[in-house]
C-alpha cells in the first residue's frame, strides 16, 4: 500500500474519531482532558471557539460523536462527550473577558442576517471581531430560532439559552426582534453588503389528507408550532389524552411536554419499527422513563369524529419488510387499532419555506423550492446571499448549524473583502510530542476500564409537573472525573518513524489490542486479511510506513488503538512517539485569547 | 503517567479451542529494557501456547538467573514458575518432572545460566533426555551485569565495551546434539513466523527439546560490531526451512508442494511437517544436522530453523522405567506393597 502521508491533516484526523464526526470538529479530547485537570473555564473556550453553544449542546446536541467514539468499539458504551461538555459549562468561572474585543472601529461593511438561530447566531460571533456592523432580523422576541422554541426547556433551562445567545448579543449585532422579514428584495434594497440566511425549516409537516383532519383542526396540533407556542406561553395546557405522531426526536419532545401540560395518557405512534426511529435512543429512552409509551408499525388513517369532536385515531399495523439491497417497505398486516385521544401533536417532520423570497432575485430554486445552495461556501446563485443552517440543505440539527454558519461567516468575510470565496482556508494542525521523561506522558495514559456512568435525573415525580425543572442534572464533579478518564486520548497520536526502527517487535509485542504489525507489503485486502488482529473495519485506516531495513512495512490497524503509549513506551529508539495532533477549524477572526494548544501540563 | 497494560483487548479476536483468549496466557508487563528480544521470545511462547491449545495451568516454567530468567514472570501468568539458582534450572526441572511426569515443562535459560555457570548441569539434562522444553534466549552478553561477554560471544564480536573477545564461543545447538538431545533448534526472536512453531513442535516433542534462540541485548551488545545485534543476525541469517506442527486428529488443510514437505510423525500420532528450505540437511540424522551447523559457522551464516529432532526419543521416564504417573497419585498400598513384595525383591537378590 502507499505510505501514509501523515502531514496531510485528515490522515490523523480521521484517528480523532469523536472530533472528525464533529460537524463543527469540535477538539472533543482536549477539552476532556481539560475537564480531567479541573480548567473547566478553558474547557468551555475550547468548545465556544469551536461550537458557540457548549451549555446548549451540552444538554441538546445530537452528539454524532458519541456513535463514533472509539471506546465503543473496545466496548459498550462511549464516553459520555456530550454531558462532559455540559460540566465544563457548568463549573467555569466568568468567562466574559476572555471572549474576543469588538472594535470600536468598524470595518464599513454592514451585513444582514435573516433569523436568530444558530447558524445566524454564529455568523454574527465570527464576523464581529473583524468589526462588521450586524443587523440581526428574528419574527421571534428573543433570539436563539428553534433552540428557544423547539427545545422544551425541561432540556434546557432559558438561563443557560439567554447566557450563551448573550455572549453574542453582547458583541453589538442590532437586534430586530418581532419582525419578519417578508420580503428579500427589500432587504436587498438596503444598503447590506451580503445578507445571510438563517431562517430554519420553520414548516411542519401535516397530514391533510387524512379522513377528519379537517373537522378536527382545533385538536390538531404541528409539532413545532406547538412547542413554539408552549415555550412562548400562548399554549399552557393539554388534553388528558394525547396522541403524538412521529418519530423523530421533536415527536419526543412533543410528548413530553404535553406529559408536563396535563396530560396524563400520552402515546407516541410511529410507522417505523421501534429501532429505525428517527429519535434519539435516548430521548426514546427519556420518553419511555416518563411513561409514555411508544408504539411502532402504526400508519395513521384517519382522524375519529364524534359529535364533531375529536375522540381518536385509527392506525392500519404495518410490518417492515427489506429487499435484497436493504430497502425497506411497510406492508399492511391486514389489522386495525383505534385509540382514544383528546388531543394530536402531528411531528412528522419539517420541510424549509421560503414565501418570503421572491423567485425573480436571481436566486435558483431547485424542484423541492429550496435554494441552490454552494455546499461547501453557502453562497447563492445571488452572490451577496447566503444560506446556512436548517435553511440551507433541510432540517439537521444546532451542532450542524454552528458548522455551516463558520463557513458562512468565512464566504462572507471573503466576498465583502472581494476576494474569491472558494479560496477555503486550510485548517491548523499541528503535532506535539507528549513526551516528558521515562514513563512520564502529557495526558493520563492508563486506560481506565470504568463503564460508562449514567447522568442523575431529577424526580420524576416534581419533573412531570413543572416544565420548566430540567431532568438531566448533570455528573457531579467526581463523576465528570471518571467519566473523563474513560476517554482514550485519541488526539495523541502513535508517530512512526521508520528510519529509527530497529524492528525488535518491542512494540507490536505489548500492544494490548495487537494494532500493530510488521509485514510484508500488500495491497489493503491482502493486508487486511493477515494482520495480528481481525482488520474488517475499513472506516478506519491502516497507518503505513516504509523504509524499514528488512523491506517489510510496518501497518498499523488505527481501528481499536487504545492510544496508552505502550508502543512508546518500549520502543527502545523513539522510533514511535505519542504526539498530540492538534485540529482547528479555521474561523474567519481569531476567537479566543487562549491558545488551541493548551499549556503542557502534568495530569494527576 | 502511568505504564500498566490496559485490560481490554482486540474485540474480535477469538478463543482457542479451550475457550481461552490469549490474556490467559500473558503474563505481567515487563521490566526489562525496552526493544529486549527477550520480550519478544515471551511473546512467541504466549503465541505458541494460544495456539497450540495448552491449558496455562498444566505448564511449569523453570528458570535460573539472568536477564532471560526474569521473562517467566512476563509470560504464562496462570501457569506454575520456579525461579531457581544460577545454572541449577536442569535440577528443578529434573525433579519436578520426576515428581510430576503429566505437566509441560518449559525452562528458560540464558548465555550465562547455560553455557557458562549451568554448564555441568546443561550437558546432564541434554544425556537423560529430560522431557521438557529447553529455551535459551542467547545474546552473547550477561546483560545484567552490564554486558560482560559471555561463552557464546562469538570471537571478535564486539559489543558497546569496545573490546574484540578472544575466546572461542560455545555453539549451544552443537553442544546439545552432542549431548544427546533429541530436538535441536535455533532461531531468532526478530522472526516469530519461524519461532512460534518450533515452540509447538518443541513442547509437543517426547524429550529433551532445545531451542537456542538469538535475542539481541539492546542495551549492551546491539552495536554495528556484534555478532548478536537484530542488524547482524538479519543479515546473516540461513533458515532450514518452515515448520508446521498438525496436532492428531486435526485433518491436515495446509497446502505445500509435492516433494517440498518433508513428514515427521510423533509418537502421539501428530505430524511436524517440514518445508524444505535451501539448506541441505536431513533433520533425523544427527551427523547432518552436525555438519550443517558447521558448515555455516565457517561461512559466517547463522543457521536457524529445526536442525534436529528424533522420532523415536525415549525420554527420562522410559529410560529408567518410572512409574506412569505423578507421585501424588500414588495410595498407600503402591506405596508400600506389603511384606510380599519385599520378600519377592529379597529373593531376586539371592
């Protein structure tokens, strides 16, 4: 096989399992190592340079790390990332002077940003410190789009919302709340030198069709408009019975907030079988523990009148079937069920609409009416708009959001500055050493065995009558210890060097999970198929090297590398090294006063 | 910091055929120097013991002193272990397996535990044919004494002293065929593909099995200048050829060539197969495998691979006619057959 080329900055980035499934590439093991030293405050800059909301994903995120965190794969369960971010939210002190200075000069560009979520959210904090004059435009009274309004606040508290939107409402963006742009074109009158999308998918899907919506309409709810009203207090109850439809993770929500507003018998019921859920195992998990059951291979048919008022649902069961290619098709069983509800939250889904903009701007809409959008600039087929977050591709999640508005703000910062806004910048890495003397490592090399410890919730009891008691409350600061150290450093990466090696099988003898291999080259199955351990996880790369004395190469399954240092360890040339490999996003301003790469410090 | 060995293992590996993963057969992390080949001799013999389906707890690993026997604390963690005295593991294991004909016994011996003060007890071990497996991690230096040259330090190697030695060296594998060994080997820690079966074939052979393995001392004699070095040894390596040991009752799916393989059946129905290499050598005749070793010392090549080994070895036990089993299994009416027996043994006298 070819070499690896390690200065390339994806080769070990791909290692940083947990930090490449990052939308944002947030640096998940520095800031977890942070939270193990007690720097609690540097833990969340890290983070706030990164993904701008740590308190509000620390409780929220989707965490697409935590499927791809390493430790799952030696076992169970992966570290508990995203709830050792919301610690370092927790314990920092004030963090207010570290964040960046706005100048007081400005840089004569003036920018319009179209919603207050957090795609636009994170526009506004990256363009800022380069001194752009914001004007930020939200329907709602407050900012912070779908994470105010779709997020009950049993998830997440309005404290932790108003402080982390403050740190950005604090860098002088003019607010326009209360005002719905409803038209691009004039904003596109005014004096902007680039506007900025961030509008969401504030669409929810409906069942039109089915038999009664209609004479129902006053006991049907959309899911988002529903929670929009419970967050903004228009809506403070709810039936006793409630039926909720869908089975994403707003389906959760839904139902669990209408568990808080009164009612007593609610059910979720999804057309897909329980484990193709669109939800999140654990917000599934956090419904069932509210006692509301979920129940799967149900299709909605017709909304039951009596009396001309609703008094249930008819569903036709359905069974999952697969083709030979995977594809999945529900076929009816032949049976029927009703159920008795009240009340119907419909959180089938959201779709983008954009009524607003006018189709004659110059802004190509594609068949679905969603805007032609760069996936890589965000830019539009008008070049001063752009689009990011739900607005731009479909509903995704805040993690992803943070993500397009950084590169938004980058397209933005180019485009104003009139230079080309496909010049991407290269992110920074580099790699250092850990190395402090013999057996003496940076970062806490032994790997703990300790299993994944769970997050106290609060009663039950107190929780089902008070929307506003958030359940998850948080690990202790011993157990966020713990849980840190169950992390396994996967930013440290193992440095061959070929032209050190003595090849004494030092190394690939003490591996404790036999990553590492010294062979005769082979194309990668060849390879794959006669390493020391099974290599059938081709997600992960093999790290190559040659310019060994015997002409053999040395290939090391990055797979399941516990990253403990003991190749290091007994390599008696330093021909191995464990040196941190340092990944940052580059951002269109510099963020933080702190430095990415922390100060060596000893841990313990 | 810290410099312990983690717990977890690669997830997909599998159990032996015992039910075993191979942490069974590992032993505590080691202290020797770090790129040791004797590290990699341990790790040959966790491989070869994984592999070959032996229960760690019917193994008794026997060592004297030195670096090389240090290793059993490092390896087969759940077996039985005795640290002797210097040059006095042939004794142990003598009358262990006297006491205890049903375990597996592997000594791990060095230079100087064998070739210089285990001398007298290496050449007695070799005559009785003592069923055991006799491991020599050889690196031409007494590593624990700061890399003095031993009686195996070839003449003129020179190690980081910087001093040419001047004596003549011991040929261990020379000295066990001469002695009476039944299964001779030498091989190389650097090459586990060669190493591993031969310590299946030697702990599966009925008889003294001795296997004289190269294992460079990286702190004291891997200079440009040794005869021991990884460098040196790599360069001027000559193999035999490999070996493949099939258990009995395990039907036989490796491929070789017609006329490559040559067979060797063991007295318990187990055949080691031999692919032939370069070397001219035919490993059941004594005199070739003699010649062989010769041949190559005055080329300056160091022969590795099975130099020897015997079909029909009788060991220890067959020799003097023992009894069958372990001593501990013997009541008290074995023990003492009564007034009878004495009168029969007395008449045979008169």
């Amino acid at each position: 096989m070819r070499p690896s080329d390690i200065a390339h900055p994806e080769h070990f980035h791909k290692v940083v399992d947990c930090q490449y499934a990052c939308p944002a590439h947030t640096p998940v093991p520095q800031y977890i190592r942070l939270i193990a030293q007690q720097r609690y405050s540097e833990a969340y800059l890290l983070n706030w340079e990164s993904n701008v909301f740590p308190g509000v994903l620390g409780r929220t995120c989707d965490r697409p790390c935590e499927p791809a965190c390493r430790r799952g794969r030696v076992e169970e369960q992966p570290v508990a990332i995203c709830r050792l971010k919301r610690v370092a939210a927790d314990f920092k002190d004030d963090i207010k002077a570290q964040l960046p200075t706005i100048p007081e000069q400005k840089n004569g560009k003036k920018v319009a940003l179209v919603g207050a979520g957090p795609a636009a959210l994170t526009v506004a904090r990256d363009l800022a410190p380069l001194g752009y004059q914001l004007d930020i435009y939200d329907a709602q009274p407050k900012a912070g789009g779908f994470m105010r309004s779709q997020i009950p606040s049993f998830r997440l508290p309005e404290a932790v919302l108003d402080e982390e939107v403050g740190y950005i409402l604090d860098m002088g963006p003019v607010t326009h709340f209360n005002h719905y742009v409803d038209s691009l074109q004039s904003l596109l009158a005014q004096d902007y030198d680039a506007i900025f999308v961030g509008s969401g998918a504030p669409r929810g899907r409906d069942l039109p069709n089915l038999p009664g919506r209609q004479q129902a309409d006053a006991d049907i709810h959309i899911g988002i408009d529903w929670l929009a009203n419970v967050a903004f207090e228009h809506t403070t109850s709810i039936g006793e019975k409630v039926i909720v439809l869908g089975g994403g993770n707003t389906a959760m929500d839904c139902c669990r907030t209408a568990r808080r507003l009164g009612g007593k018998d609610v059910k979720v019921l999804v057309r897909s079988p329980f484990d193709e859920m669109k939800a999140s195992a654990w917000e599934k998990e956090d419904a069932l523990h509210e006692d509301i059951p979920i129940i799967d291979n149900h299709v909605p048919t017709e909304f039951v009148l009596e009396n001309g008022k609703l008094v249930g649902m008819r569903f036709d069961k359905v069974e999952a079937h697969y083709d030979s290619s995977g594809k999945r098709t529900l076929q009816p069983t032949g049976e029927q069920a009703f159920y008795p509800c009240d009340q119907v939250l419909v959180a089938i889904g959201q779709e983008n609409a954009f009524p607003w903009i006018e189709r004659d701007l110059g802004i190509e809409f594609d068949q679905w009416e969603t805007p032609v959008v760069d996936a890589t600039s965000f830019q539009s087929t008008l070049p001063r708009v752009f689009f990011g977050g739900d607005a731009a591709f479909g509903p995704k999640n805040v993690i992803t959001a943070v993500a397009h508005g950084h590169q938004a703000a980058i397209s933005i910062d180019l485009f104003c500055q009139g230079e080309s806004v496909l010049q991407r910048p290269a992110p920074r890495t580099n790699l250092i050493s850990q190395k402090m003397n013999i057996h003496d490592w940076t970062y806490d090399n032994g790997v703990a065995a300790d299993l994944r410890f769970a997050v106290p919730l609060a009663d039950k009891e107190q929780a089902l009558n008070d929307r506003r008691l958030e359940v998850e409350l948080g690990f202790d600061l011993a157990t966020a210890y713990q849980e840190a150290e169950r992390c396994l450093n996967c930013d440290v990466q193992t440095v061959f060097d070929a032209a050190n090696c003595i090849e004494c099988d030092a190394c690939a003898d003490v591996c404790p999970t036999s990553c590492i291999n010294f062979t005769a080259d082979g194309d990668e199955d060849d390879l794959r198929g006669r390493l020391n351990a099974p290599s059938s996880n081709r997600d992960q790369v093999l790290y190559i090297a040659d310019g060994l004395k015997t002409g053999r190469i040395m290939a090391k399954d990055e797979n399941v590398c516990l990253h403990c240092g003991l190749c290091a360890e007994r390599c008696p040339t330093g021909a191995w090294d464990m040196q941190q490999f340092n990944y940052q996003v580059t951002k269109s301003a510099e963020l933080l006063a702190v430095p990415l790469v922390p100060k060596q410090q000893r841990v313990g | 910091m810290s410099y312990a060995k983690s717990t977890f293992r690669h997830p997909s590996l599998q159990p032996n055929q015992l039910g075993y993963d191979k942490r069974a057969y590992e032993g505590a992390l080691s202290t020797l120097c770090a790129g040791c080949g004797h590290d990699s001799v341990g790790a040959a013999i966790v491989q070869a013991c994984f592999e070959a389906n032996i229960e760690p707890h019917k193994v008794a690993k026997i060592s004297g002193i030195g670096c090389s026997s240090k290793t059993p604390a490092y390896f087969l963690g759940k077996s039985h272990g005795f640290n002797s005295v210097h040059g006095r593991m042939p004794s142990v294991a003598t009358g262990a397996n006297m006491a205890n004909r049903d375990m597996i016994y592997l000594g791990v011996s060095g230079d100087g535990d064998t070739a210089s003060i285990g001398f007298g007890q290496f050449a007695h071990v070799n005559r009785r044919n003592l069923n055991m497996l006799y491991l020599v991690e050889n690196n031409g230096c007494y590593g624990l004494t700061k890399g003095q040259d031993s009686a195996t330090t070839d003449v003129g190697s020179v190690s980081k002293k910087g001093q040419a030695n001047p004596f003549t060296a011991i040929d261990l594998c020379a000295t066990a065929l001469e002695m009476g060994a039944t299964f001779v080997a030498r091989s190389f820690s650097g090459d586990k593909a060669q190493l591993v079966p031969l310590i299946k074939a030697a702990l599966r052979h009925p008889g003294f099995a001795f296997i004289d393995v190269l294992s460079p001392c990286v702190t004291f004699n891997n200079t440009t200048t040794s005869t021991k070095s990884y460098d040196y040894v790599r360069d001027h390596v000559a193999a035999t050829g490999a070996i493949d040991v099939i258990p009995m009752q395990q039907e036989i799916t490796t491929d070789y060539q017609p006329g490559s393989s040559h067979e060797v059946t063991l007295h318990d129905g187990s055949v080691v197969h031999l692919y032939k290499g370069d070397v001219d050598l035919d490993v059941t005749c004594k005199v070739s495998a003699q010649e062989a070793i010769r041949r190559h010392q005055l080329e300056g090549a160091v022969l590795t691979g099975l130099l020897y080994m015997d079909p029909q070895s009788r060991d220890f036990h067959q020799m003097i006619n023992s009894v069958k089993g372990p001593l501990r299994d013997l009541d008290e009416a074995a023990l003492c057959p009564g007034q009878k027996a004495l009168d029969a043994i007395n008449a045979s006298f008169r």
